[in-house]
C-alpha cells in the first residue's frame, strides 16, 4: 500500500462523525478493507443500532495470539468556530499534519493498526501466530464496547495486547482507572422565608460532598508510579429559584483509582456512605455510576513490554521511557478477561486530543503503521 493510500483511509474515517455514537460508520468501512482477504475473519458484535464494536482475526493461533485495540469514538468538538480547520475536515497542512476531531485519540492509531494488519497480509503474515484487531465504540463514556467484548470472550485468547492510544509513540505500561459516579439528593420544596416547611436539598449533598472527601482520603496508598487515589467533585446543580428551597440537587464526581484500589472496594465505601447518611432524618440520596474501570496494573520488567520498547526505539530513532498514564484506556474493561496477559500503550498522537485543532503528526503516524507490523512478527515468532 503507497503512502498516499494510508494516509486516505485515516482521512476518511476522520471525516466520519462519531462524536460518541454512529461508529458503525468507522466499522462498516474498516471491515470492507478485508473483504478480499478470506484469511481474514470479520465479526460485528453490536451494542444497538448504529454502535458496532469490530473484531478482526487473521492467521492460524496455531502458537501466540497478540492483540491491537483502539477506538473508534471521538469527544465533542466545542465550539466549532473556534477551529482553525473544520472539525471534521481532515485537512493536511504543509508541515505533514493531519487536523480534526479524534486524529490524535485515537484513529491515527486505529487505522494504523488496520492498515498494518493489511499490509501484513498482502505478505502472506502472519505465519506462526494469529493477530486480533479489537475496534470499540463508547471508550469516551462508559467503556460499554470493551466491557461486552470482555464478557463474551473475545480477549480470553491473548497472549499480549498493544492498546494504540495516541501517545505520541511513548511508551506506557500501566494507567489509572476511573469512576465517574452521581449523587441525587431529593429534599422538599419550600418557600425561603419559611426553611422549616421544606428540605433543603443542596444542603444534604454538601454534607455528603464534605464526608465522602474525608472518606475517601482514607485510601493513602501511593503507586510508586500513579500516585494516590484522586477523588474530585467536578459538577454541581440544583434548585430553581433563588427564593425558593431546593427540592432537588445533584452531584458528579470523578476518581482516579491505582492497581491498590480496585473499583469494587471504592464503590463498597461509596455505597455505605449513602446508606448510612440516608438513615439520617431528612436525607434521601441516590448514587448512580456512570463509569467505572479499574486500574490497568503492569510490570516495566516484562518482556512483552520490553519488546514494544525496543521495537519502538528501533522505529523513532530514539530512547523511549517506559512510563504510566494518568488516563484511562479500554484497558480498565479489559483487565477483567479470563486471560491474564501483558499490556503496552503505543500510539501515534499529540497533546492536543480533546482539543479544539487536534492534530497528529502524519511521520509519526506511518511509523506507527511500521512499529505493529514489526511487533507482530517479533511477538508471533517467538517463544
């Protein structure tokens, strides 16, 4: 495939409005690439209309089978006005850039990983192994793609993963989980010169808000590489008018989790703070999750994740650090599989993800494309 080719399909699925929703769009044109290859199998596993996670296999799983994961959703764009290119243009720039929504995180990865799968191929590879393309929906909300094809099994066969995050080709191997949670209190409308006829709704979430600070904090284990659990409440709303009680208010926090603590603990205290203050006279308060992944544990001393060093520093030219992420990948659903298997993030990327003018450098982006194929046969080959 010439270089004018790779750099078209990366254009055409930018162009591709997935702004957190309608990525069967991505997936239908990703799956007609291999409609020639019939070593290729090609599976939809739908979450709902419009929304297809998309797996690829190729080879024979005859010894090792590895593992290439990206998304294919994108965060909203903002203010469209506020771009220098169209949000979903794709624009190359005279400095080689790609520009638009979802080029850095992540479909420069994603069609990179495709794209070396193609070209692998057309080579009659892989020979001594299998190769699974793992494309998801929802990664920017709730992980829902990832954690329905955990449950069905379609990781439980990995022998190693490379998840193909836009980390400008740094190397992680290990990031924070998250839970992104909500607090309703329900109170009693009341007139404002009259406080004791109603229940004040937002006065219970700060109480809430101030003992769930001090609850969390509680969790003082260190990471020698993420740090401590970070708990922020990040959004607040409630009552309807100034000379009124408020009925009603809610909360949104955000946690960064740790391998040291899991999810499940953190929700366990979350959920018996709001039973224990629910007991309290007035309090009725509701707790909903609306993300919860844990923390993706790793070792740097792994030979997996050292390959993809060495193989990364072959292709940039380069030392690479091996380090932690402070965000959070489909590695967070993915860590439930049956197989227990090493996970290295490497991607073609640049800090503007989540930016208005979000870009990737289109060099770094063919040397991803270079880096997966030369990962795959050095995993595939060996023992």
């Amino acid at each position: 495939m010439d270089q004018q080719e790779k750099i078209n399909i990366l254009q055409r699925i930018v162009q591709m409005e997935t702004v957190n929703d309608h990525e069967s769009f991505v997936a239908d044109y990703l799956a007609s690439l291999f409609e020639t290859y019939p070593n290729a199998k090609v599976e939809r596993v739908r979450y709902r209309t419009g929304r297809d996670n998309l797996v690829v296999t190729v080879g024979t799983g005859r010894r090792r089978t590895l593992g290439f994961a990206g998304h294919m959703d994108v965060v909203a764009t903002g203010d469209p006005q506020k771009w220098q290119h169209k949000p979903f243009s794709g624009d190359i720039t005279p400095d080689f850039k790609m520009h638009g929504r979802g080029t850095s995180d992540m479909k420069a990865g994603l069609a990179a990983m495709v794209i070396a799968a193609l070209e692998l191929l057309d080579q009659g590879q892989p020979k001594d192994g299998q190769l699974k393309l793992i494309a998801t929906i929802a990664e920017e909300t709730t992980m829902v793609g990832a954690e329905k094809l955990t449950e069905a099994g379609y990781l439980d066969d990995l022998d190693a993963l490379v998840i193909c995050e836009g980390s400008g080709l740094n190397v992680s191997y290990t990031h924070n989980g998250d839970i992104d949670y909500e607090v309703i209190s329900y109170g009693k409308g009341a007139h404002s010169a009259a406080p004791q006829l109603g229940i004040n709704a937002i006065e219970n979430l700060m109480v809430y808000w101030q003992t769930a600070k001090a609850e969390l904090a509680k969790f003082d284990e260190t990471d020698p590489v993420l740090g401590q659990l970070l708990h922020n409440v990040t959004l607040m709303s409630g009552g309807e008018q100034i000379n009124s009680i408020p009925a009603e208010a809610k909360l949104s926090g955000n946690i960064r989790l740790i391998p040291q603590t899991p999810a499940r603990l953190v929700q366990d205290r979350l959920e018996a703070l709001v039973a224990e203050l629910n007991t309290r006279p007035g309090f009725d308060l509701e707790l909903n999750y609306l993300l919860v992944g844990d923390a993706l544990p790793g070792d740097p001393d792994n030979s997996f994740v050292q390959l993809v060093k060495r193989e990364t520093e072959t292709i940039v030219g380069h030392d690479v650090e091996l380090a932690g992420d402070t965000g959070t990948t489909d590695g967070s659903k993915f860590v439930a599989a049956k197989a227990q298997f090493p996970v290295a993030i490497v991607g073609p990327g640049s800090e503007t993800a989540h930016q208005v003018d979000e870009y990737v450098d289109l060099n770094q982006y063919l040397q991803a494309i270079e880096l997966y194929k030369q990962l795959t046969l050095e995993f595939l080959s060996g023992e």
